[in-house]
C-alpha cells in the first residue's frame, strides 16, 4: 500500500484495511520479533510487559509514507498503546472496549 493509497483510506474511514492487509500483519509480526515480544516502552521505565500492538511513532494519519519503516515501529503493550492514543481511549471507552485488544491504530 503506497502513502497515497493508506491516505485515502483514512479520509474514507475504512483504514482497517490497511491493518488487515497481509503486508502489514507480516511486518507487525516481525517487529515484534525485532523486539522481543516485548513493550518498548515498559522496558524504557525498567519493567517487562510482553507486546501486544505495534505502534507508528510517526503516526499513520500524519505520516502514511512512513508506514512500513521500521524505525518509526514499536512494539507496545496495550496500556502503553493507550498512553499513546489518548483521544482514541475515549472514543473506544464509550463504545467497543474489545477494540483495545486489536491491532488497530
Ligand atoms: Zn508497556
Ligand atoms: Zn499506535
């Protein structure tokens, strides 16, 4: 998917395509390899949470061309996920908290 391409999908709100497309899921699977399985944020504060999502430091909206960099991935656990995305915590809180559990942002 080029950065055109993610672009449009979140104008159109359908940017779940881009985390259901193969090409991602394989590159999420193996940044979580590259980090251990394990939150790079918790381990920046000393503690050990295993990785659960994996995180566009630039964010996808502002920066889709980076999308598939790996320096600009990392693998989080939800709690840090959520410290990460907090206009999205409350969204979700209100409606679909199962989504907290997904690759989704
Ligand atoms: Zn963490
Ligand atoms: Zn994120």
């Amino acid at each position: 998917m080029t950065g055109a391409e993610i672009r449009l999908l979140i104008s159109t709100g359908s940017i779940e395509r881009f985390y259901n497309d193969r090409k991602w899921r394989n590159l999420s699977k193996k940044i979580k390899r590259r980090d251990n399985n394990e939150c790079q944020m918790c381990k920046r504060r000393g503690r050990y949470s295993k990785a659960q999502n994996v995180h566009h430091i630039k964010e996808l909206k502002d920066y889709p061309e980076f999308a598939y960099e790996e320096e600009n991935l990392e693998s989080l656990c939800i709690s840090c996920h959520n410290e990460e995305h907090p206009e999205k915590l409350e969204k979700f809180k209100k409606k679909e908290p199962k989504f907290m559990n997904e690759e989704r942002w």
